[in-house]
C-alpha cells in the first residue's frame, strides 16, 4: 500500500491519459513525451535519497509526499483533456512523478531499517506488486471511470487511493536517528558507504544490471494510445491493464521476489527478460484482434512482474543500514534511464515503422543487452562467492 502511490501514477499516465487524449486526436509522439515527463524525475532520485537519509524521518517525508501527489490528481481533473491542455498535463505529469519518487525513497529507507536482508527478495516483489499492481489500478481503472462516469472523475479517484494508501505508515515504527548522528557525520557515512559499494563485484554487476535495457515495459506503455491497431476497445484495454493486469501482474511479482530467496537474483531477472522479449516479438508477429492484444498484454504483464521482482531484489541486495534511501535511489536511477531513453526511442519507432516496428525495437534491444552482459560478466569472475552466491548456493 505504501508503495501505491508511485504505480496509481505510472497507470494514470500512461493508460488513461493515453488512451483519453488519443481519443482526442493528440499523437502517441506527444502521448510519449508525457509519459516521458513521467519517467524523468526517477533518473534524479539519486538526488532525493540523500535528503531522506539526512534530514526529515521517513514517515514525514512520505505523509508530505503523498499530500502532494494526491493535489496533483485533483490537477489532472480540472485540466482539459486535449491537445490544448496537454502542457499543463505535462507539468503536472512532473509534479505527481517527483512527489512519488521521494514516497518511494521514504518507504525503502523504512524498509531497509526494520526488515532483515534475507527477507529482502520477498519485499521487493510485494513492492513491484504495488507498482505494476497499481499501474493497472491507475491505468485501468481509471480508464474505466473516464469512459462511465467523465474525464474529471479518474484525477479525484487516483487522489483519494492516493492518501488511502498512507494508512499503514501510521503504524509503522521506525527506529530513530541517533542524536550523536549530526547531518555531516550522517553525510560522510553516506559517502564511504557508495564508495565500498562501487568498488565491489555486486555492486558494479548491480548497477550493471539498472542501466540494461531489458524488461523494461516501455511498449507496453504505449500501447494503450495504439491499441486501434487491435482494433481493442476501451473497455478492453480498462479490463486487461485493471482488473485482469492486476489479477495476473501481481502474482508475477510475487513469484520473482521469492523465487530469488532461491536462485541468485541476476539469474531470474535475465532469464525472464529473455523470455519477455520473446513475448514482444511474439505480439508483433501474430495477428492483430482484440483477443491477441488482450491475451498479450496479460501474459506479458505476467513476465515483466517476474523481471521486476528480481531487478527489485538485485537493488535491496545491495543496501545497507546507513544509507539505504540514497543507494536504492541511486540504482533507481540507473534502471530508469534506459526505460525513459527506450519510451522516447519507441514514441518515434511507431512514427516510423508502427506499432510492429515498435514491439520488435525494444524485443530486439532486450536481447542484445543480456547477450553483452553474460559477454562481460563471464570475463570477470571473482575467485571467492559473492554475497548473493552465499545467501543463494543453488
């Protein structure tokens, strides 16, 4: 619930004010610069996790946070959906980004500090669970509600989701700062903390592993804004990314959090992307009705919550007590510039070679990535186990 926030933002964006201002006529090339708008103020959460480390506790950041995301909806729902509103849209798609990027960075600081390292992995596919979960909570229900009720309603639904999702931070106990932690001391613990990271076989593999660009569901963010190509209504586009992507995304989730207590979590993470890029090329390649895009789109959903689950578990693996919001934003960071440089490259993709050429492109970039990684990890071995091989013999 506490990750809910940034997901509610993710569907709202790409699904219904995909779908709503393709509806209206405004281009999936502008449709893609929201989303891009979006997806910006993650590749500088690097920025904000040193203020969440140092300054306010986590739970005061991210009641703060959650209020702002929450008025940003209630912006979405007077703002006229169509090209004449669409810079407004577009500052408020900043706005509600950023707002869940430090909610985000609060709730792992949290995490990070009341939750044991072994059960990490299981943590991370309850908070991809949020995210993809919530994106099609945003997205399709969202879409549902503009299609029955009106284009105003979704915004003041998302804010009222929005706060609700706060509820369990009022029962969390955090464990406070020590006084002798003044900001300085609490800022140079921070730096040697990176410093360690950086210079060690997981750590350099891990972020390694962020800046791939694999798995990353850049198409399918886009897609709702084609799904004329399908030939899909809305009412199908609301059900397979709302309550069926829900249904079927979440457990994906789940089942990539926990099958990395088992495996070494680069292992499931690139095993899934590859068959999630088989996935794309797959929808690209069969023919274009209504049941290939919904049967797609939940299969593919399914896939892509494993990737995240596992990509999720490489990140916790790597923080430690003193600054788990900075290090976890961080390597937020490095994985969301692949997605926000694949979702521009895509938007212009279709303009090109359609929405084909667009499956095929990112299907195409996921392959690559994991053949040149396997490539340069397998000439760099470390003669002794790395802390994810220990926890992980099988």
């Amino acid at each position: 619930m506490l990750h809910l926030p940034g997901g509610l933002g993710a569907g709202f964006v790409s699904v219904t004010l995909g779908f709503v201002l393709g509806h209206h006529g405004v281009s999936i090339a502008a449709v893609s610069g929201l989303a891009g708008l979006y997806l910006l103020p993650t590749t500088w959460s690097f920025l904000m996790g040193p203020i969440v480390d140092v300054s306010l506790t986590p739970r005061r950041w991210y009641a703060i946070m959650v209020a702002a995301a929450a008025a940003c909806f209630v912006g979405f729902a007077v703002t006229p959906m169509s090209a004449a509103g669409v810079p407004l849209l577009g500052l408020l798609c900043l706005c509600v980004s950023v707002a869940a990027v430090c909610a985000g960075a609060s709730v792992t600081a949290a995490m990070a500090l009341t939750t044991p390292p072994a059960l990490r992995g299981p943590i991370a596919g309850w908070t991809q669970a949020a995210n993809l979960g919530g994106a099609g909570l945003g997205g399709g229900l969202g879409l549902w509600i503009a299609g029955h009720v009106g284009e105003s309603a979704p915004g003041l639904v998302m804010a009222a989701i929005t706060l609700a999702s706060a509820t369990p931070m009022l029962f969390l106990r955090v464990p406070a700062r020590t006084a002798a932690a003044a900001p300085v001391a609490r800022v140079g613990a921070i730096g040697r903390e990176i410093w360690t990271l950086s210079r060690t076989r997981t750590g350099v593999l891990a972020i390694m592993v962020m800046t791939l660009p694999a798995a990353l569901g850049a198409a399918a963010g886009l897609l709702p804004a084609a799904a004329g190509a399908w030939h899909a209504s809305s009412d199908l586009v609301a059900l397979v990314r709302g309550a069926l992507g829900g249904v079927t995304t979440i457990p994906g989730c789940l089942l990539g959090g926990y099958l990395c207590r088992r495996f070494r979590h680069r292992t499931v993470y690139f095993t899934t992307a590859l068959i999630y890029a088989a996935g794309l090329a797959a929808m690209a390649l069969a023919p274009h009705t209504p049941f290939a895009f919904g049967s797609f789109m939940i299969l593919n959903g399914v896939i892509l919550g494993v990737s995240f689950g596992a990509l999720t578990s490489v990140n916790y693996d790597a923080l430690g007590p003193t600054s788990p919001a900075t290090v976890s934003a961080g390597l937020s960071s490095l994985s969301n510039v692949p997605l926000l440089a694949a979702t521009l490259l895509l938007g212009q993709a279709e303009a090109r070679t359609g929405v084909n050429g667009m499956l095929l492109t990112e299907a195409a970039l996921g392959a690559v990535s994991v053949a040149g990684y396997a490539v340069l990890a397998s000439r760099w071995r470390s003669p002794a186990r790395s802390s994810i091989a220990q926890a992980h013999p099988a």
